[in-house]
C-alpha cells in the first residue's frame, strides 16, 4: 500500500508542497540533520550544491533549511506524523 509523506511546519501551519511514497525514514533522517543542511547551503557562495531526494525537486530539503527551529513533523498523507525525536504519532494527536 503507497503512503506519501511530506513535511509539516506546526509553527507556521503550512505543509511542503512535496512528497515522497515511502520514504519516512528518509524524511526523517533529513529533518534530524537539517542543521547540516543549512549549514552547507550558506557555504555554499556560488550556488553549485543542489539538493536532492531520489528524483525529488530540492523542494523537500529545502523546505526543512526554510523552516529550522521550527515545529516541523514528517507527516503522512493520512495524518500520522514523526517527530524529530523518531516517535510516531496517530492521526487524532496531530495539531
């Protein structure tokens, strides 16, 4: 069974307009390093590192480095989400 899964900003109350079937763990493990990300994005002077995520636009990190520091979640296109942390979470605790 497919289940897409994107990134969610509780702090700003939008969703990354991407997503990506079956790769949880993969979004999560760009969320825990999006500190990594964002510091690579601002050496990066001449514009010559692109992100990517197996034939994803950049979209989905970039998304992350917009929003560090904030609440965001790797959520399910049924409303489970992941925190940071790794813990899932089911749809009736989402925000």
């Amino acid at each position: 069974m497919s289940e897409y899964w994107t990134f969610k900003c509780n702090t700003c109350e939008i969703e990354c307009g991407e997503s990506a079937n079956h790769l949880d763990h993969v979004l999560l493990n760009i969320l825990r390093n999006s500190d990594n990300f964002k510091k690579i994005r601002e050496s990066d002077k001449d514009g010559y590192i692109e992100f990517g995520i197996m034939a994803h636009s950049p979209s989905l990190i970039e998304f992350v480095i917009e929003h560090d520091g904030h609440d965001v979640v790797v959520q399910s296109e049924y409303g489970n989400y992941i925190t940071k942390d790794g813990f899932k979470h089911p749809k009736e605790k989402l925000k």
